[in-house]
C-alpha cells in the first residue's frame, strides 16, 4: 500500500468514527417530532387505535341511520328540518383518511418543518396511505346507503392530487365530495354548511377539534379544554377523533408555563 493509499484510508477510518457521522442518527432521534411520527408508522398500538375507533364509528353510524331526528353537526341540529334529507358523513382528510407520517419524517429526517410550498409537493405526489381502518368504514357507509364528503384545509390548487391520492386507497372521491379550502370557504363550518344543505349529518369524524366544531383556533388552552369539556356528551355518538400526536392546533396554545410541561 502506498503512502496516498495509507493516507486516504486512515481519512476515511477518521470519518466513519467522528462524532459528525455518528451526529446524525443521534440528532434525528433527538428531534421533538421524532416519537410521534414513529409511534404513528411503527407501532401495533397506534394501528389498532384507529381500527378501534373506526369500528366504533361504524356501530355509531347504523345508530344515527335508524333515528330520523340525529344530526352530528350543531347548527344542523339547530336549525331543524333535516329528517328527510338524504343521509351523510363528513371526514377530515389529513391523519384522518389519509396517512401524511411520511411527509413528517421526511422533514425529521431532513430537520425541516412545515412550510405550504413542501406541503403541497407531498400532496402532489399522491403517496399518503390509508389511516388504518378508514377505508373499511367509507366502504362500509357507501354500502349502507350513506353519502361520504371529505372537508379538508388542503387547498384548492392541490384538489385534483387529493382526489387520486383518495381514490388510489380505494375511496370514491370526486370533485363533488372533496371540499378543499379557498378563500371564498376558508373555514370548515362555510364547507359543512353546504353538505347540511341537502343532507342529514350523521357523523363528524377528524384528528382536530376544529373538524368538528367552532371555536377552537384560540390560542388560550384552559379555552380549548372548556370547549372539549362542554362537547364532551358529543365525542363517540356523533363526533370521531383520532389521535396525533405529530401537529395540530393544540401545539400553538400549549401553557407558557415550564413550556407547557406540568410537572407535579
Ligand atoms: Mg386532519
């Protein structure tokens, strides 16, 4: 072996042993992101989680098909007058119907976060899986006779990517049933309001709080308990949560206390 060769060799040992090579798998774990996205695409416990709660919605469902009087969407019920109306669901989309972990990781991996151009490349790409348990009860619904509408915040310019994402899982998604967001609807209750027109609502079924009801986008956490607290009779009957852990409107009105960890 020559003197370059012993060079070049000792260099590349150096490298594989430094603390910059080894850096990187340690700085991936360490990553606040990191347990959650995991939890989501690797554990047995996550995957029955929301099996569970998609066999539970299902039951729920022959429920309020059988009782002309149940509407699961507040103003509805409200207002009245919904008996005869053709019967519906409406789902969230994203880490409701569709599975985004890999978006996430993506940007664990890459130590990115969120921003809506990366954003709306992942949609574009149609790549997310099916949360678990979504597809059979959409199937199960259609079959019972019961019409299915996703309101999403995905917006408007990635409409088309979000229906052959939903379609390539199995679902039945059109330009009729996928209520993206635009300025005109830029809220969920506008986009619910126009499925309540013509039908009854039988279910709400989101991984936010602001999929089913209003109110939520304030910043105070004691406010956003209050809400869960008074809606609570509403959670399992009407309205569906699944778990994430990853992001959403909870992580913005965390306590400012001990950055939000309650320690006794
Ligand atoms: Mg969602």
């Amino acid at each position: 072996m020559n003197r370059l060769s012993i060079i070049g060799l000792s260099l590349m040992i150096i490298l594989l042993a430094s603390p910059l090579s080894q850096g990187v798998a340690q700085d991936v774990r360490a990553d606040r992101r990191y347990d959650a996205v995991t939890w989501m695409q690797a554990s047995a416990e996550y995957h029955l989680l929301t099996k569970q709660i998609y066999r539970g919605a299902t039951a729920q469902l022959l429920v309020a098909l059988d009782d002309p009087h149940w509407s699961a969407d507040e103003i509805q019920a409200v207002e009245g007058g919904f008996q005869k109306k053709l019967p519906a669901i409406i789902l969230d989309v994203d880490e409701t119907v569709l599975d985004n972990s890999a978006y996430n990781a993506r940007n664990v991996r890459d130590q990115k976060y969120f921003t809506l151009e990366a954003w709306n490349a992942w949609c574009e790409e149609r790549r997310a899986l099916a949360i678990p348990g979504a597809v059979e009860f959409i199937h199960r619904a259609e079959a019972l006779g019961v019409k299915v509408f996703f309101i999403t915040d995905r917006e408007d310019n990635v409409k088309q990517a979000t229906i052959e994402n939903l379609q390539k899982i199995g679902v039945q998604a059109s330009e009729e049933n996928v209520l993206t967001k635009n300025p005109q609807l830029d809220d969920k209750i506008s986009r619910r309001a126009i499925v309540s027109q013509n039908h009854r609502v039988l279910l709400l079924v989101g991984d936010s709080m602001s999929d089913l009801c209003s109110g939520m986008g304030t910043r105070e956490w004691e406010q956003r308990q209050k809400i869960a607290s008074e809606k609570m009779e509403l959670f399992g009957p009407r309205w569906v949560m699944l778990p994430n852990p990853v992001y959403g409107g909870w992580q913005r009105a965390l306590p400012t206390d001990n950055n939000g960890l309650r320690v006794d």
